[in-house]
C-alpha cells in the first residue's frame, strides 16, 4: 500500500495569516510552476483539500494548518514515488518562503 508522502512546516504567523498566504500561493501556483495545473482545490475550515496534475500524472492530498504549523500530506502516483524526495524539498521550501513572516 502506497504511503503519502508528508512536510510538516512550522511558522509563526498565527493560524488566520498562515491560511491566508497558503490560499493566496495555492491560488497561484499554476502561474509560478508552469508544468503544474491545479485540477481540484477546495477549503473547508483549516484544510485545504487539493488534486494537481503535472507531467501526465495526478496527485491528491491535504494541507491542514494551525497556530504554529502546516501539515502537508500528498499521495504520489507511482512514477512520482520515485522522485518522492525531490518533491517533498520543493513542496517544504516553496511553502517556508509563502510563510515567511515579512
């Protein structure tokens, strides 16, 4: 059975502020990675319930946040396994630099 693949990202930007830059980047993301499309993308409280498409392949997953972290949880396809590690860099810095406080 296949795991997902998990970034945990602390911050200290209290929970509201931190929903509302991850909503604002998500919201954009297409735009800045070019090859990615935002298939599905809903909210509901805290969590963000998503579907992204890149290269011929989906992903699905959640990022749920709260006072002081945000816990991202995303099943890869098989072919994305394999490059599980490269992607959880880039899904934790991408993240850490939308949550940095300014």
């Amino acid at each position: 059975m296949r795991q997902p693949l998990v970034v945990n990202i602390p911050h200290t930007l209290g929970k509201d502020e931190a929903i509302r830059r991850m909503k604002s980047g998500f919201a954009s993301v297409s735009s800045r990675v070019p090859f990615l499309q935002i298939e599905e993308q809903s909210w509901t409280d805290n969590r963000l319930t998503f579907k992204i498409a890149a290269l011929g392949q989906s992903a699905s997953g959640t990022a749920d946040i709260d006072d002081a972290n945000v816990h991202i949880e995303v099943m890869l396809p098989w072919l994305m396994q394999r490059v599980a590690e490269l992607v959880q860099s880039a899904i934790k810095s991408r993240t850490q630099i939308l949550l940095e406080k300014k």
